[in-house]
C-alpha cells in the first residue's frame, strides 16, 4: 500500500486494510493524506507566508476531491 494510513481509523477497525485500500485508490496521488499533511497545510496558512490569502479553501484530499 502506497501512503499514509489514515491515522483517525482506529487500528482495531475490521476491515481497516481494506478501508485504507479503497481510500487510497480513489485518489488522483494514489496516496491518503495523513495527519503531518494536514499540519504542514495549517502552518503555511498561519505563516507570514500566506499573508495575502484570504477566503481560501485547502484541498488536502491528495485528488479525491477536484475542486
């Protein structure tokens, strides 16, 4: 399995293996996004980095989601 493993699931779920399998196959990265992913995204935004965003949507759905 190539990527993250969703952090937020649980390791004792049933069927966790094939949940992560079917998250990840369904993104254009063929990876899942992990919670550092997350972290690195919301760091940039509250940096001196991003002053100039405003009313700014972060996709961090590794292409899951097309905007």
């Amino acid at each position: 399995m190539s990527g993250g493993i969703p952090e937020s699931l649980p390791e004792d779920v049933d069927g966790r293996a094939a949940i992560t399998e079917s998250i990840v196959a369904a993104t254009m990265l063929k990876r899942a996004a992990t919670l550092e992913d997350v972290g690195n995204v919301a760091a940039f935004v509250a940096s001196d980095r991003a002053r100039s965003m405003t009313a700014a949507t972060a996709n961090i759905s590794c292409g899951t989601l097309i905007d």
